[in-house]
C-alpha cells in the first residue's frame, strides 16, 4: 500500500525586493492574474530561519490553470540578502535555475520582456531537443529571476489551448554538477519518474541557448534528465548538466529568504510517511514537518528540503 504520494510542484516561489517589476512580466506581457495578496504566515519566515519578521505575499497565475503559478514573498529585511545565484552564467550550478513557459511567439515576448527590464543570455535560439524543435529565449529579470521562454516549432503543440500571451509554469530547470548524484536524490529517494532524456556529446560550434562562446560551443555537451512524479511534463523538474563547461558552484546561497528564485512547492499525501521515508534514507529536512497557512489552501503541514545541488524544495499537506 502506498504510505505517501507526491505531486508535481504546484508553484514556484520568488523572494522578492520589489513586486511590480514582476507583476510587468506576468500580468502585463503573460496575461497573468493575481489571485491572492496578504500577509505572509510568521511560521514561515521562522521556518526560513527569519522568526519574528513580518513579511507580504502575492500568487500570480494564469487564469485557467489552477497549477503552475509563483509566489512572490518579501520579508521585512528582504533588500538587505544576498541574491541567489548572484552574477550567475547559465553553466553555473546550483539552486533553481528557471521557469519554463510556452508562448506563441518567443520573438514577440522577448520584445515585450526586454522592453521591461528582462535581457538574454542569448537571442533567441531554434535548437532541436531530441523529438521537438523549438525556439527559446533564455531570460534573466529582476530579482535575478530567469524564464525559458518556449515556443513550439515542430511538431504542433497540444494540450495549451489556453495559452493566449504566456502558458502557466509547466517545468523548472537546475544546473547539477552530478547527474548521476541529483538523479538517485529524485528518483530512488523521492520515488520520481524519468519524464524525458536527451543528451548530445556535442552543442556544436556557432549560436546556442546558453550564450557560450561559438568558438567553445562545440567542446561542451549537454545532458538532460526531466523527472516527475508520476512521469509526466506539468510541475516537472529538468536536470541539466553542460559537459566540458563546469562553472561556479552558487548552491550556498540558495535558499530563501536569499532574494531570487527560491522554492518550488509540491503537495504530498501522507507527510508523516513521507518524513519518516526521508529519516530512513539518511536524508534530514531543512525544516518540519510544521503547521502554518497557505493560501490558498488553508492550513498546511509543511517541510523542507535541500536536492544535492542545491535547490530548495517545500513539500505541503493541506490539513
């Protein structure tokens, strides 16, 4: 009998100096709503380490999913953190890396983000990713937040019908030092399944995603695992490894309350197997399992926890 289950993340959360540069991207370019504001629960910025702060809160997401949104959390001394993944290239590892979202046209977006503050790490790049061909714009805003903006080229997207400006966040990326490692943390620890693979020896000499150097392009290769929990591309998690292009290792600073992309949240039936299942595999939480609200389910039970590169994962039980 299954003791807990885990879902795909339901929402990321961005710590924050500053909401309305976020609300330009989301709700001016995406279409975005915002579907809670209020204060956020002291038990969280104790759980964060940060007990008596008082801090604000805003969900954004788009208006026909109920998935796939982002929390924006700003503390009473938010400005005064470090940034995560400070001055970061995209081959350096650790923490959250971005946001996917699908648009209709990657150059249309990429206009409109630019034109708010956001700016790439490269222009916009046509690449086959193993069965599809797409075109995407890897971009950092404020807060050092970075989207990969989607657009699907070949074959025809389905399932996004609601997509207008901006689709809802269906995938989230971290650059890993060791695949083999973030893999067995994912899969045989939280018991994911492989949603995708794609690995090339080689980017090849010329333009990429990732801003490399034409001339290096093509001594570095790529290595890609997206895992779920039960398999599927909606709340999923992209592992990402650049072979041959090791950079800094940022995984020290990221955790919130450090501004930036901090957290992705997903909902767990069963939290107290779930935390007995992690104490069995010698794996210690961050913090909990503890109560607080969460809106806009209400009261929660919630834990949190550090995957091997980094990254800050918060697993929640409505109560």
């Amino acid at each position: 009998m299954e003791k807990f289950r885990i879902g795909g993340f339901s929402e990321a959360v961005v710590v924050v100096t500053d909401p309305a540069p976020h609300f330009a991207a989301w709700i001016d370019v995406g279409g975005w709503r915002l579907r809670h504001e209020g204060a956020c629960d002291p038990a969280l910025a104790a759980a964060w380490g940060c007990p008596g702060e008082a801090g604000e809160e805003w969900l954004l997401g788009h208006p026909d999913c109920t998935n796939g949104h982002v929390r924006m959390v700003r503390l009473a001394h938010g400005a005064a953190r470090p940034q995560i993944r400070a001055d970061d290239q995209c081959w350096d590892s650790g923490g959250l890396f971005d946001l996917n979202v699908r648009v209709p046209e990657v150059e249309a977006a990429a206009a409109a983000l630019r034109l708010r503050g956001w700016h790439g790490a490269a222009p916009p790049h046509q690449w086959d990713f193993g069965a599809v061909n797409v075109r995407e714009w890897l971009a950092k805003g404020p807060d050092n937040v970075r989207l990969a903006v989607i657009e699907r080229v070949a074959p025809p997207l389905r399932g996004f019908d609601h997509m207008k400006s901006m689709s809802q966040v269906f995938n989230s990326s971290q650059v890993v030092r060791d695949m083999e490692g973030a893999l067995v943390f994912y899969c045989d620890v939280l018991g994911f399944r492989n949603a995708y693979s794609y690995a090339v020896p080689t980017l090849g000499p010329g333009p990429n995603l990732f801003g490399l150097p034409s001339s290096l392009a093509g001594q570095v290769g790529l290595q890609i695992g997206i895992v779920h929990p039960e398999g599927t591309m909606e709340g999923s998690i992209e592992l990402v490894a650049l072979t041959g292009a090791q950079g800094r290792d940022t995984a020290h600073e990221a955790r919130p309350p450090n501004t930036g992309l901090a957290a992705l949240r997903l909902p767990v039936r069963g939290m107290d197997a779930f935390a007995q299942h992690l104490d069995a595999c010698g794996v210690a939480p961050e913090f909990g399992p503890l109560p607080m609200t969460m809106a806009p389910y209400g009261k929660v039970r919630m834990l949190g926890l550090r995957a091997p590169d980094g990254a800050w994962l918060e697993f929640y039980e409505p109560a």
